[in-house]
C-alpha cells in the first residue's frame, strides 16, 4: 500500500474535475483518500491503495477525468505516514 498527494494544476476547478476524480477513484474499488480545491486555483488529492492502482490512477489524473478540464501539471509526493481514509471523498468549497 501506498499513499501518494498529487497537486493538480491547470483547467481543474469549476469543470467537475472534483466529482470525476472521486468516480475514477471509486472505479477502481480499492483506493481511498480525498479531492479539494485549492485557493490557489489547484487541486490537491491524496490516494492511497496498491501501488499498481495508485500509479494507474495518476495516470488517468493527468489525462483529467472531467472531459472539459485540462491538466498542465501535476506534482506528487510520496506521504510515509500511515494515513487512514473512509473511502474516496470530496471535500472543500
């Protein structure tokens, strides 16, 4: 199992991209973790799973799974704490 936090930037915030991720997440059906807006204009997400689907999962993030956003970059972070989530949630404004 890993934990991973990905900053999102780019298109990401007002095109569903919350809402699609937190579908991609639950297609998997063995990740865990959260999505939110940022201030900045930015999405954090912290997925946490087996590393196959983890990684798979980043991959699809970077293609965007909201149809009219666009993902420029993306920023990851390997978190080594053991973190527990209740499945995959949005959260945030």
């Amino acid at each position: 199992m890993i934990t991973l936090q990905l900053n999102v930037y780019g298109f990401v915030q007002g095109v569903g991209f919350r809402f699609f991720t937190q579908r991609l997440a639950d297609s998997y059906g063995d990740l865990t973790g959260f999505v939110k807006n940022e201030m900045d204009g930015s999405v954090t997400i912290e997925v946490r799973g087996p590393k196959q689907s983890v990684m798979k999962f980043v991959e699809d993030v970077k293609r965007s799974p909201a149809p009219s956003g666009h993902v420029d970059r993306v920023s990851i972070t390997e978190i080594v704490d053991e973190k527990s989530y209740n499945g995959f949630k949005v959260i945030g404004y």
